[in-house]
C-alpha cells in the first residue's frame, strides 16, 4: 500500500454503531412510556372502576340503585347512552327500562320502552357478554323505532343477583366513534357484579322497610281495636292499610251474610267493606263462593295470588280489575271469618313475589285480634249477663218479697182503720206498692232480656208521655210488664205511635185527670192507654185512630176503643211478636 493512500477510518463505523444504537434505546424508551400509559390507564380505569362500584353501592332505595349503575356504566367506558333492562318476574321480558343519554322529548316521540324483543331478546334468552361494532349487521338486530337517535356500536352484559339473571345492561355509542374494546367488555363485567351485590342490598333493605311498615299496621289494628266499641268498625282500617302497603288500586272486604253460619254451608260471600283510590265502592255486591277467586280463598283457607279475579266484584262499574291478592281472615287452621281481597286495574304490574306472604301475614294477625277483640266482648257481656241475672234474682226473692210482705201489713191496717180518710190513704199505698212490685218485675224481665233495646223502647215511651202531657196537669202512669227486649224495630215504632195518639186525646180532647199507659208483652205486644175522661167528642176526626187500626192490621193485630163501666176512654193496640225462627 502507497504512503499517500487512505487507511481505513473505523470512525464511521463507530458512529453507525452509536446511531443504532441509539434508535433501539430511543425504541425501548417509547416501549417502556407505552408500558407505563398502559398502567397508568390500566390505574385511572381501576380507579374508575372502583369509584364507580362505590357510587352503586352508595344508597339503598332500589330504583335510585338502578340509575346509578346505568350512569356508572357509561361514565367508566365512555359511552353516550345506557340503559338496564329489569326483567319480568316470568324472566322473558323486560318489566322495567332504565334509561340515560335520551331527552326527555325525544323519549316522548319514541313512544313505548322496549319490551325485550330483538337483540335484547337475545341477551335475555342467552345470558352473556355481546359486543359489537356495528349493531344493525347483527341477526337479531329488529332496528329502531322512528325519531330514535342512531346507535352503531354496542356493548351488553348480564346483571346476575344470586347466580340468577336480574336484567341486562346496554351501552351504546362509544365516545370518538371508536368500538367498545375487550377491556371495556371486563371492565363492565366486573360492574355488573358489583352491581348484582348493590341490588341485592337494595332489595333486602326494601323488604325490610315493606315488612316493617305491615308490622306497624298490624299494630295500628291492635290499637284500634282497643278502642273499638266493635270490633266490626276496625275492618275499614284494615282494608285501608292493605290497599296502601299492597299499593293495590282497590281492596274489600268480603265475608259470608250470616257469620254464624258453618262454612261448608256458605255458598254467597257480600262485600262488607270497600276501599279504591277513585272512589268506586263495591259494597253489597254479592259473589259466589263456587266460582269466584274470593270464594277459592275462603274454602281453601290459603292464600291466592291471580293475574285476574274471577267473578269480577267491578262488573257495571265501567272498571276492569287486574292482578289480585285474596287473603283468607283465618281465625284459626280451620276457620275463616272473610277474605281480604287487593286488586289493581287492567295493565297493572302484577304484585311483587315478597308481598303475598307478608300480605297474608298481616291479614292472619288481623284477623286473630279482631276474633280476640270479639272474644273479649262476649266475655264482657257474659259476666254483664251475669251480673244481671244475679241483680234479678236479689230482687225477685229479696225485694219483692219484702214489698209483698208490707203490702199485706198495710192492707191489714186498712181494714182495722175506721177514718175513710186513712182507708183511702192506705190503699192508695197498697196500689202505689204494686206499682213499685210490677216495675220491679218489668226491670227484672229486662235484666234477663236485651238491655239495650229494652231501655231504648222504655225511654222512647217514657219521652212521648213527658212530652205530650207537659205542663196540661193531667197525671201520668207509665207500666211495663214483659221483656221489652224482644219487640222489634217496627213494633217498637208502631207502640210509639200508639201512645203518641192516644194520650195526645186524652191530653186535647177528654177532660181527664189521669192516664195510665200500660205496655205488656207476652205472646203479644199490647199497648193499654186508659184516662178517666169523658170520652172522645163525636166532632173530633178520628184519622189518627184510623192509622193506628191500619198498623194492626199490617202486624196481624187489632184495635180496640172501648168505654169503661166507671167512664173514660180505653185504647187496646195488640200485634204479635215476630216468630224468632224465620
């Protein structure tokens, strides 16, 4: 080689090595920035995610659970819309859409929410994860009703409660137009379990909130009942509280006519009491036991949950009824008073699967206070009863012995005086004492018998006298012989009648000093008005004593005006009492 030629440079070759090798650093620089972005999103969407878990899980109250989990789900992987569909309680149907990203007019012009038909459909019968970037390219794919914004991609994914499908959750629309990726199908995936859990507590707080709130209105009836002069008045507020907490649309009472009746006999159940929010009242209609939802529950003493009332109670009321809870009134495992009955109009959702037990719950311990509470009064009653036929019994062999006894005394001095003045004195006392015997034994008649309507014909007697003979001086007697307790309603305003008429023309018309009212009963109700007048003047219209012969005769009775030996007037108004067997 010549002195002059060049020798090798090896500086060249170093600087290629250096450019290498700075390319392949500059190279794992940007795979290590990429690296740690990926981390660093992986961190952020973490966070995200467990922001987003916590926000489900922040409240309790079910509906507001749901819409958190549907702005969760689309804030954690940038979606524009987003919705959960609840499904129905048969699971092949949506009950309820949760929706978010559509405006309130633009949902208006849609019309209906879906119903889980579709794709959707799809997610209810195969339940897993579904992602697509072009949404209408899918087979089950049904398009969109008018005015419904556009949706090309789409992400959807169970919501299991217990290893049982709640529902299904939709996104569409990622932000940038960009397909949801696999990370964001985890990322949802793991919300939805968290939501599952979130559900889940949501629905046991509800349940314990809607078991609570029937516990207070059992012991609202306890109360009440309490209070309750009968215990029949408390039904209206258990139908109350019922139609409340069931959220029912309506709700009655139906029991059979006769409650002693024995329940193989019952064939007609009559609606006793009806509640409804739009003030429809179904009372006094009658159902058959054969053949009615409420005549199933009363025979089968077990509760009944329907999609529609047989022998529907709301025919001729322009109403349809829908779903229904009947609850037997069970006093005991083989006794039924009622059945309670709540119902919602046609279309209604059906009633939830919690609230048959507790409805029936509620309805057992109302129906045992309710039997205690009659219970109660009868015992009342009893040793009332008691009481009375002890007080008779004094009386009788006590009282009246010893009035007797005087009035012998008496009578025994009469006829030893010689003054006309002090015979006439002492048998005035004589009769005075049988007057006081024969009130003693007509208190004694109404001890044994029905106090209440015996002292109510008494007082209505002892009124129209009062009332009618005033300040006019005429001297009034007022007997009671009998049990005044077994004349009915319409015979007790017929011998009103009676003595309002008569004393009214001993009062007016006769000129008499003294009137004796005598009220008996026996096989008959006679009402005896005698006066010591002079009798009622020709010139006087006799209507009013027309009127009282015409109730007579309507009672399968008679009247008579008669004319004493000794002068006066006699008025005898009879009618028979009522045969008690038919």
């Amino acid at each position: 080689m010549a002195d002059g030629d060049d020798l090798p440079d090896g500086s060249g070759t170093t600087r290629l090595r250096e450019t290498l090798a700075q390319l392949q650093l500059r190279e794992l620089l940007r795979g290590v920035q990429d690296r740690i972005d990926e981390v660093i999103n992986a961190r952020d969407r973490m966070d995200g995610l467990l922001e987003a878990m916590l926000a489900v899980a922040s409240g309790l109250e079910l509906d507001a659970t749901l819409r958190r989990i549907v702005h969760a789900a689309i804030d954690l992987v940038d979606a524009r819309y987003g919705a959960l569909g609840v499904l129905n309680p048969d699971g092949n149907g949506l009950a309820e859409f949760i929706y978010e990203g559509i405006g309130e007019q633009t949902r208006g012009l849609i019309g209906d929410l879906p119903s889980g038909h579709g794709l959707l459909g799809l997610l209810i019968e195969q339940p897993k994860p579904v992602r697509l970037d072009v949404l209408s390219n899918h087979p089950s794919s049904a398009g969109f009703p008018e005015h419904h914004p556009p949706m090309r991609t789409f992400l959807g994914v169970p919501v299991r409660v217990r290893d049982k499908v709640f529902g299904d959750l939709y996104l569409t629309e990622k932000v940038g137009g960009q397909g949801f990726t696999e990370d964001d199908e985890v990322v949802v995936q793991a919300l939805a379990a968290a939501a599952g859990i979130a559900i889940e507590n949501a629905r046991l707080y509800e349940q314990s909130q809607l078991r609570r709130r029937w516990q207070e209105a059992t012991s609202e009836v306890r109360v009440a009942l309490i209070a309750a002069e009968d215990p029949a008045q408390v039904l209206d507020l258990v139908a109350d509280r019922a139609l409340e907490l069931a959220g029912a649309d309506h709700a009655f009472i139906a029991q059979p006519e006769d409650p002693e009746q024995p329940e193989d006999e019952v064939t007609h159940l009559v609606i006793t009491v009806s509640k409804g929010r739009d003030g429809h009242d179904f009372s006094g209609r009658v159902l058959p036991v054969d053949g009615s939802t409420s005549g199933a529950a009363y025979r089968r003493r077990t509760p009944l949950q329907v999609a529609e009332l047989e022998s529907d109670p709301a025919a001729g009321h322009d109403l349809e009824l829908g779903p229904a809870l009947a609850l037997p009134l069970r006093v005991a495992a083989d006794a039924v008073s009622g059945v309670l009955v709540t119902v919602r109009e046609s279309g209604a959702s059906p009633f939830g699967p919690d609230q048959l037990p507790l409805a029936a719950a509620f309805t057992d311990q109302a129906a045992l206070a309710l039997q205690l509470a009659d219970d109660q009064r009868r015992l009342r009653e009893l040793q009332v009863l008691g009481d009375r036929d002890r007080i008779a019994r004094d009386l009788h062999d006590h009282v009246i012995q010893r009035l007797f006894s005087i009035g012998l005394s008496v009578q025994s001095t009469q006829q030893r005086a010689r003054s006309p003045e002090v015979q006439r004195r002492l048998a005035d006392t004589v009769s005075d004492l049988q007057n006081v015997v024969s009130d003693i034994r007509s208190t004694i008649f109404d001890l044994h018998g029905s106090a209440q309507s015996s002292s109510q014909l008494r007082q209505r007697l002892n009124e129209a006298v009062t009332e009618l003979v005033g300040d006019s001086g005429l001297h009034s007697t007022i007997r009671i012989a009998g049990p005044l307790g077994v004349v009915s309603g319409e015979l007790a305003d017929s011998a009103e009648a009676v003595v309002r008429e008569a004393v009214s023309n001993a009062v007016r018309h006769s000129g008499a000093t003294t009137v004796t009212i005598t009220a008996s009963v026996a096989d008959d109700l006679v009402i005896d008005v005698t006066d010591d007048g002079a009798g009622i003047p020709g010139t006087v219209a006799r209507s009013g004593l027309h009127n009282l012969e015409q109730r007579a005769v309507q009672a399968g009775g008679e009247l008579r005006v008669e004319r004493p030996t000794a002068g006066g007037t006699r008025v005898v108004w009879s009618a028979p009492l009522p045969d008690p067997g038919r």
